[in-house]
C-alpha cells in the first residue's frame, strides 16, 4: 500500500457551526462547504477537552487529557509522551508544521522565548503564535510570523475598528498569520512535488482566535448587513442555577473573558464581535483553498488525506459568556471535522458520535501501521472507508482541570462532561453542583434539570455513565510483561 500524504489543518477556538455548510448563512467558505460535502463529514465531533493545550495534548497522542498529564495551558507535555506526528516520522514520514502546536509553555516570559519542543517528529517546524497579545519581534524574536513581516518590512498591527473596544482591524490578508501559516504549507507541498517519501504538515492557523482582529477588507463586507447577525444566545437570569464560574466570566471578574463583560455590551458590540469573529473565518477558506490547489497543481491531490478542523470551539457570547473555560456548552466542544482522500473515503455525512481523540489512531490506520499500545481513542478508518450507515460511539467524554490560570474563587474548577445523543451531564467537581441538559427538548441548553426530582433517574444513569469514563481514562501504560 502506498502511504497517502497528509494535510492536517488545525484552526483554534472555531465553532461548528461557521460554514456555510453547517447552516450558517453569514459566512462565505466556500472552499470547505465543498471540501466536506465530498469527503466524510463528522456531523458530532466533539474535544476532549474545551482549552487549547489539553485538547492538542489529547488529539495529537491519542490520549485523554488527563492521560498525557498535560491538563493546562502553560503546562509542558513530558517528554515520554509519544504524538502520532513522531510515530509517523519513524515510519518514514517527513513531517513539518507551521502555526501553533501550544502542547507547552508558549509565553514570552518563558525561555528560550519559545514553546519547547519534545520529540515530536516534525523536521519542519516554522512555529507561530499570535504577536498581538505581546507586542513586536523585539519581545518574541523567535515566533516566525514576526520575522517574516519584519523581512517584509511589515510589522503587526490592530487598531480600533470604527471606533469598537472589542474588535480590531488587523493586518491586511497578506500579512496575515493565517496567509502566512498557508505560505510556509505551499512552500512544504511544492517542494514535495517529485518526492517518494510520504508526508504529513500540520496547518495550525491561530484563527479564529481572539483577539478578533480579521483584515479590514474581510470585515468591510459585513457592515452593510451587521443587522442581520443574530444575537448571542442568552436569556437574563439562566446563570442562576449553573455553576458560579460561567457567573463570573459573565461579569468578566476575573479577566477570563478578557475584558468582555457581557452586560457591558450594546447589541452592536455583540453583532460586530461574530461578524470579526465570521470574517476570521472567511479568511481561513480562502487560505485553505490556496493550499488545496497547490495540491493539486503538483499532481499530490489524489493521494493526501485533507483534514480540517478545530481545537475547540468558542461561546461566542452565547448563554453571556465569551471565550472559552469550565464550559461545555455546545458551541465549546462541539467541533468541525471534515476527513477528504478522493478515491478512498467516500462523501458521506455520518452523524454518529465521534471523538478528537481518535484522530491520531485513524492517521496510523490510514498509513498502514499498527496502532501504538498508549492510544486509547478508536481509529475511525474503518467508519471513513465503508459505505455502511454506521454510527459513532455511545457518549462522548471531555474535562476540565483547572485549564486556565485566572479562576481562584470559591475554588479551582474541575469539571467533566458526559454527552449522549440525547443528554448531556456535567459535573462541577468539589461544590455538588453540575448541570444536566435535555438536548431534544432544550437544544440550546438554557434549561438546568440537575435539581429536577422528575429526572433523577436519568442523572443517576448518566452519572454512572461518566463515572465508568473517567475510570476508561486509566493509561494503559505501561503494558503488562508477565503475569505477576
């Protein structure tokens, strides 16, 4: 068997829900609305997690997040952690990545000024996070987009949009990171054109990110049409019942909602938020499709596996909050995902539950190789390659450990959640307070059931349920070497 290419595309922090695809009718993504109507289209994929580095932690290693021991931003993978990138290395892969990988400390203020490396396999490694948030090369000399706009004589910049405290104008598209991260991916396809060695590259776009900060031509094209956008989902008062950090992010207390306090916002804060937000999205299918025609003007189409999707997803000011944190609220971990390899994975929308975690395990089946004994995600390629109707798995599990540095009061938050095709539970750990959605009746999850006597017997169900996941998450190194 000839191992396929890989094209793995990353965005962080995007919802389901902002293709056209998926029902949105904002957007313009014309390039993934194609890309998912003709590969396999995960419908119900969900993170392990609702943070950037346990979710990345997970879905690169095959492991829970709790597993690998990497539960936090600004934690550092160890390094006997095996990713799936390092295993497909060692089996003849030349592997590279631009943007993101964040499976580490990732701040300035932390040597060597970059996010430290184990062995993971990648042999091109133009890494990037987003300059906004600190400042110029001078304060990050190590992140690559800040030393290609410093060759372009460029330098980045996002100035108040019209006037607006929550939304940027930021760099032009051709100075862009997400132009930049799909730059250094052409340079890596084209300079494969004639190669016999396969090849994966991680496309880890900081987008949609916040801050919210899409080219000011993107933007442009929203303002004739900013009344349409629907507001957040949010009714006055659900907070009461939930648990107390979704109340202070709402309030903004903390900085976890990074300056946003919900009630502070006009209507038109919030429509211009998701119209920047949109138009970060907009920019990341037009990069996409750039990169997908270098695939195929150097004949590489046909035999490299596409994968888009995201990290997590974003509350978008939805139930009051912005963001992301101890939230399992669908727009949080409810992802994109989209598996394309023409000739080999058939269209198909297949709606069953599915995992990030089981991404590395099907990257391993699609190359040929057998599975490494750590992973504890499912390979999905025997679902991508048949034309059965089968369905995905029973329920879908995610945590939170005290991901971000910021929530101090009344404790540190651990949270976990169960979702079943039907219901959903989560559990505040440590204040016997969680919460408990009937998704058929209540899809957008205002109603809290965790205190109705009517569903006990559901919650003590789906509480035995997330007991038995936890449990699953065991690692299951190291492997036994003889009976006793």
């Amino acid at each position: 068997m000839t191992k396929p290419n890989i094209l793995w595309i990353c965005t962080d922090q995007q919802r389901w829900d902002t293709l056209g695809v998926t029902g949105n009718r904002h957007v313009s993504t014309p390039v993934l609305d194609k890309l998912f109507a003709e590969g396999a289209w995960f419908s119900q994929a969900y993170c392990q997690s609702p943070v950037c580095t346990p979710s990345r932690a997970s879905f690169l290693t095959g492991r829970y997040p709790r597993t690998t021991r990497t539960r936090q931003n600004g934690q550092d993978m160890p390094p006997d952690e095996m990713l799936v990138t390092r295993l497909l290395a060692d089996n003849g892969y030349t592997c590279g990545l631009s943007g993101k990988l964040h499976i580490s400390a990732a701040h300035p203020s932390v040597a060597p000024v970059m996010e430290p490396r184990i062995k993971d396999g990648y042999a091109a490694f133009h890494w990037s996070h987003h300059p906004g948030h600190y400042g110029s090369a001078q304060n990050w000399p190590l992140n690559e987009y800040n030393l290609w706009l410093t060759e372009k004589g460029a330098e980045y910049r996002a100035d108040p949009y019209r006037g607006s405290k929550y939304v940027k104008a930021g760099p032009a598209a051709a100075d862009h990171q997400t132009t930049w991260c799909a730059d250094k991916a052409i340079n890596f396809i084209e300079a494969h054109r004639a190669g016999d060695r396969p090849w994966l590259f991680s496309v880890n776009f900081f987008d949609p990110h916040h801050p919210f900060d899409p080219p000011p031509e993107y933007l442009d094209r929203y303002l004739d049409r900013l009344d349409e956008i629907e507001l957040p989902n949010y009714r006055p008062g659900e907070l009461a019942d939930k648990p107390a950090f979704q109340q202070i992010d709402h309030e903004g207390a903390y900085g976890g909602n990074a300056g946003m306090p919900y009630d502070e916002m006009t209507d038109d804060d919030h429509r211009l938020v998701r119209a920047a937000y949109f138009a970060m999205c907009d920019l990341i299918d037009d990069q996409v499709g750039r990169m997908l025609d270098a695939l195929r003007e150097t004949g590489q189409l046909e035999n490299t596996i596409v994968i888009f999707m995201s990290d997590h997803g974003e509350l978008l000011g939805d139930h009051g909050i912005y963001l992301k944190g101890p939230f399992f609220y669908e727009p949080s971990v409810h992802v994109p995902l989209a598996i394309s390899w023409p000739g080999h994975i058939p269209s198909r929308r297949i709606d069953g539950l599915v995992e990030l975690v089981d991404i590395a395990p099907t990257l391993l089946d699609a190359a040929g190789l057998e599975i490494w004994p750590g992973m504890q995600g499912r390979s999905l390629w025997p679902l991508l390659t048949s034309t059965e109707n089968e369905t995905g798995v029973e329920d879908v599990y995610c945590e939170y450990y005290n991901a971000m540095p910021w929530h101090r009061q009344p404790h540190l938050p651990f949270a976990t959640m169960l979702r079943t095709p039907d219901m959903k539970l989560i559990v505040s750990h440590g204040d016997r307070c969680g919460e408990l959605y009937d998704l058929k009746a209540d899809p957008d999850e205002t109603r809290n059931l965790w205190d109705d006597p009517g569903r006990l017997a559901e919650k003590c169900d789906l509480l035995q349920r997330l007991c038995d996941r936890m449990a699953f998450t065991a690692d299951p190194l190291p492997l036994r070497r003889a009976p006793w």
